[in-house]
C-alpha cells in the first residue's frame, strides 16, 4: 500500500548541545494577516471558515481555531523566523491561537534554539510529525517539552515554506495528545494533505501580501495549476501513487510537485 502524500511521518530529534541565546528585552512585534478583498475560495478549501470571517468582519482566530480542530488539533502558529547563528541577536514574528502566556515563556528561555518543530524543518521540505513523548528529552529539550506541554503543545505537525531572504517560514498544527497511538498517527498521515493546503493557502492569500508590503524580498511564486491539483487531491486523502494515476503521470512527478510547493 502506497505512503500517504506527500511524506512519511517522522519525529523530531533537537539537539540539545547549544548555549542559550541572549533574549531580548523587547519582543518583535506580532504578524498581522491580510484580509483578501477577493472572497472567492474553493468549496473544498480548508481556509472556508477564514473567508467567512473575513465577509463578516469577524477576528480571524476563532476560524482559525475551527480550521485546526475539523484537522484534529488544537493550535496553529505561522511564524518567520531568521536563522542566525546561535548567540547572535535574531528574532521572529508570528501570528498564533496559541495563548499568550506561552510565547512570554518561550521567548524568555530562547527555546528557538531546541524547539524540534524549528530543528526537525531546518533542512527539511516534507511535513514533520513530532511527538514529544518520542523526543528524547535531555538538556534544554526537556524544559521546552514541559513548558510546551503546560499549554497543550504535546504533539503535532510542523513544515517550512520558502523563505525570504535570510528568514524563513515555520507553520505548526500543535495538539494536545501526547503519547500518539500508531490510529492517531495514521489519521495524522492522512490529513498531510490537507495541512499543507492549509498552511500555504494561509500564506499566499492572507500573509504573503501582509509580508510582501514589510519587505522588498519575494514572497515565493504563486502555486501552479498542477501543484494545486495535486494539493486538493491529497487533502482528500489520495496517495501520490493514486494522484499519479488520476493525472497519468509517474508517482516521482507528484512527489517534484510537492517539493515545489515546500
């Protein structure tokens, strides 16, 4: 039987050899989504509920909130991190449901620099699949697994986008559940497809253009007509062997549309 697309599940193994990094006295300020004037979304789209939000001038968290759970979580973080060495003075911006509280606790102990949702995508295009229970918690990786877990970040999903300059983009689908059984994560590995719709439909429609007015760097080219086919086809739960065959082209080629989208 054919991997779920776009990527098999893996865990996150951070590393936790780094000295900690100065923090800051003063925290960049949040992401602020865009509100598309164009309220055209796709009857299959996942981002239905921000569209509604946004045609009823309603705040975009609690959509947000819905999106996550109807995928089986219970937070969502987009974040644009700039990856310096560690020690250096860097920062990232992001826009969360996530409580406040949280990021008040992770900014103070600089756990960027062991978080395995930023480790585990550094090098990485395919959606990662973490489970603290499964992370080994030495050094620092244990105080984060605490902290994190004290506000229900236990588990979940997490990928990287094509980055702007020397920053790039981490979303994260964080949950609770923690232990996850081998049905847990099956049903994790069959909604890879429908995450990654999410996260880059988030991005080119409501941040993109927020990202794009802050910065001269390029956000990134639009989605192609095929790259999204192939999207819509494995939110539904197709295999890349499966969208291959809809499309009559080999697996491989599905596989090159989806590295193109991460």
């Amino acid at each position: 039987m054919s991997a779920p697309a776009p990527a098999a599940l893996a865990i996150a193994i951070a590393s936790d050899a780094l000295p900690r990094r100065p923090v800051s006295a003063r925290r960049l300020p949040p992401l602020c989504p865009c509100r598309p004037t164009t309220l055209r979304c796709p009857p299959d789209s996942p981002l239905r509920p921000l569209y509604a939000a946004v045609a009823s001038g309603a705040p975009l968290e609690p959509a947000m909130r819905t999106v996550v759970r109807a995928l089986g979580f219970d937070s969502f973080t987009y974040g644009l991190t700039t990856d310096l060495p560690t020690g250096a003075q860097g920062g990232s911006r992001r826009w969360t449901t996530a409580p406040p509280e949280w990021l008040d606790v992770y900014d103070a102990n600089a756990y960027a620099d062991v978080d395995p949702r930023l480790t585990g995508t550094r090098d990485r295009t395919a959606p990662l699949a973490w489970d603290g229970a499964a992370t080994p918690p030495s050094g620092r990786v244990a105080g984060f697994l605490r902290d994190a877990g004290r506000f229900g970040i236990r588990s979940g999903v997490a990928l990287s986008l094509r980055s702007l300059r020397s920053a790039r983009i981490v979303v994260t689908l964080d949950s609770a559940v923690s232990p996850v059984d081998p049905p847990r994560a099956a049903r994790v590995a069959r909604r890879l497809g429908a995450v990654l719709l999410l996260a880059t439909g988030f991005h080119d429609e409501f941040m993109a253009p927020a990202l794009d007015a802050a910065t001269p760097a390029r956000a990134g080219q639009p989605l192609s007509p095929r790259e999204l086919e192939c999207l819509r086809m494995a939110a539904h739960g197709l295999t890349s062997v499966d969208i291959g065959h809809k499309l009559g082209v080999a697996g491989r080629t599905v596989h090159f549309h989806f590295h193109n989208v991460i």
